[in-house]
C-alpha cells in the first residue's frame, strides 16, 4: 500500500510496519502541486501566499519558516509579513485589506495563535473568502456545510483525509469517530468524512462512554490535545487511526493523543507523531493557494 512504510520516529520505540508515512504523502502532494503552479504560469498566472505574523512566539516563527520553505519548494510567491506583539486588531485589518486587493496575492493567512488579547474572531472575517486559505472565515465555513463549489476546507482535516484514502479509497458506510469539535479541526473534519459518505459520530469533552463509541469506530480520529488519551481497549482491532494530537513530553520529545505502542498492533494502519498529519497541513496548504489562484483568474 503506497501510504505504509515502517518508519522510526522521534520516540524510538515508534516502529511498526503499518504506519502512513505523512512526509512521504505530502512529498508526493508536493510534486503535484509544483505541476499545478508550472501550468498556471504557463496562462501567465502565479500563485502567491501571504502570511501575516504577529509576535515573537517561537513555535509560530518555526511554522511560518516552514511554510514559507514549502511555498519555494513548489513554485509558489510567499511574502511574509512580521508584526510586533502590540500591533491594534485595527492595523491587522487595514493589513488584510490590503492584501485583499493585491492581485499578486491569492491566499491569506493570518499565523494562530495571536499575542495578547488580539481576537482572531475579530479579524479572520475581513479576509476575503476567495483568498482564506486556511478556510475559517464564515463563508467558507457554510460552504463546506452545504457542500458549495469553491469552498476552502481547512488544511489539517483535508491532510488527514488524504492520509485516510491512502489507506483505503472508498469510505462509504464505514464509522469515523472523531474527537475533538474546533472549528479548526474536529467540525470540518466530520464534515468531509461526512461527505466521503461515513457514518460519521463526534465526540467532545461532554461526551458519555466515550471508550465504548471509540471501539465502534472503523476510522478514529483524535484531535484533542491530551497526550495518549486513546488507549488500546478504545480501539476496533484494524481500524484505521489518524492522530492529529501534537503534545509535548516531560522528556522533551511530542506524541500525539493516541498511545502509540499499545495502539499500533491493533491498527490496520495509523500515524506517527511527529511524521504524520503535520507534513500533510503544509501541503494542503499549498494545495489551497493553487485553488485560490485558479478561482481568482476564472
Ligand atoms: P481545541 O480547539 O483545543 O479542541 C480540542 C477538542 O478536544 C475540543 O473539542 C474538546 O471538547 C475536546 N476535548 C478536550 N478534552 C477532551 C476529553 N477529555 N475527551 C474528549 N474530548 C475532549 O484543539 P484543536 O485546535 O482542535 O487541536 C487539537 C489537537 O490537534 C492539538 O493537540 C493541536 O496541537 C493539534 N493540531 C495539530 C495540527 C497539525 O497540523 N498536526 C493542526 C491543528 C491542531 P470541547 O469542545 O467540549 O471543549
């Protein structure tokens, strides 16, 4: 299967011959994508991202270099805008607006999260839908609900679909259990699974037995944030696991939300952390501002 590879991660003991090799998936997106980004200058169009950073925050300055990275890799324009920490909303906006009217640029995205009492809530909204590459704007939100053409579904839930049907193509009627419901992550992810024509369940904080609807799940998703949360009693023996989790150890060293080694064994397939879904949001995220570029010049 072109998505396993037996793969060993930051934590040593993270060796199984199941596991989706997320860096090797979002290569291969990448390759496509530079593709894609040739044909659009060859109709005289080139794709270019913005990404706007407020504050010092070191992992945030780590991810924005990453994409940035990403984007020459690919072909595409990145043109990176540093704020300090105590930039006003209102001067956020005026930068957004700009940006909104700059043909060069086809997709926004503001780094998250913000410094201080900054409201991400406030500002999102003032990118122009067709340029929200991160697909949290209101507009976008709705179109993916009602399955719209040209809606932008957030990067990190379109990567872990991808990882899924490297697995396994068709989904239909199969049962995902998701937990976790941001609008970042968990909503859109039900959504698109929903979509791929899963029974889909959501699972949350408040949610009862939460163990036993996990064991139902063909397809389980966990995006939380709680370090090996998913044990291996939650789990259906060759169920396919995506985890999105990213948690720092005591030991310096990041798992995800699922237990790993008492989990993998049972797994018809799953994702290592780091290694996983985090290459794929990159990719997807290119994948996103060559869709906005092909929009904008309809
Ligand atoms: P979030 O906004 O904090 O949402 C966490 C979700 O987990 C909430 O819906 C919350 O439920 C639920 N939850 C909390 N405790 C729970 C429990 N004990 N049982 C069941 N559900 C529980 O986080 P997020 O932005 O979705 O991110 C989740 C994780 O994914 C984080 O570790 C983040 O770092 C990671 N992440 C990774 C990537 C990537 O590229 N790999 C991208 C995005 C996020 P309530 O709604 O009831 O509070």
């Amino acid at each position: 299967m072109a998505g396993f590879k037996a793969v060993t991660t930051e934590d040593s003991k993270m060796t199984a011959n199941n596991l989706i090799d997320g860096k090797a998936q979002a290569a291969i997106l990448r390759e496509q994508i530079a593709k894609d980004v040739q044909n659009l200058n060859s109709q005289g169009i080139q794709p270019g991202l913005s990404v706007i950073l407020v504050g010092e925050d070191p992992a945030s300055q780590v991810y924005v270099g990453n994409k940035i990275k990403a984007c020459e890799s690919t072909g595409i324009t990145s043109f990176e805008h540093k704020l300090p920490a105590d930039t006003t909303e209102q001067a956020i906006i005026a930068l957004i607006k700009n940006l909104n009217n700059d043909p060069s640029v086809h997709g926004i995205l503001l780094q998250l999260p913000l410094p201080g009492d900054l409201d991400a809530d406030n500002i999102l909204p003032h990118i122009a839908p067709e340029k929200d590459v991160d697909g949290l704007h209101p507009m976008n939100v709705g179109k993916l609900v009602a399955e719209l053409d040209g809606a932008m579904a957030p990067c990190t839930p379109q990567g872990s679909l991808h990882l899924i049907h490297s697995v396994q193509q068709d989904l239909t009627g199969l049962h995902a259990v998701v937990i976790g419901r941001s609008l970042l992550f968990g909503k859109p992810m039900a959504q698109l699974l929903l979509q791929a024509n899963c029974t889909v369940t959501t699972c949350h904080s408040r949610t009862k037995n939460i163990e036993d609807i996990c064991k139902q799940a063909d397809i389980l998703v966990a995006a939380v944030g709680r370090p090996k949360m998913v044990k291996a009693d939650w789990v259906k023996d060759g169920a396919i696991i995506i985890d999105v989790g990213i948690n720092r150890q005591e030991n310096g060293k990041l798992c995800g939300d699922v237990d790993f080694d008492a989990v993998a064994p049972k797994a018809k397939a799953i994702t290592p952390v780091p290694g996983g879904v985090g290459p794929m949001t990159i990719a997807c995220l290119l994948q996103n501002t060559v869709k906005a570029a092909r929009i904008q010049n309809r």
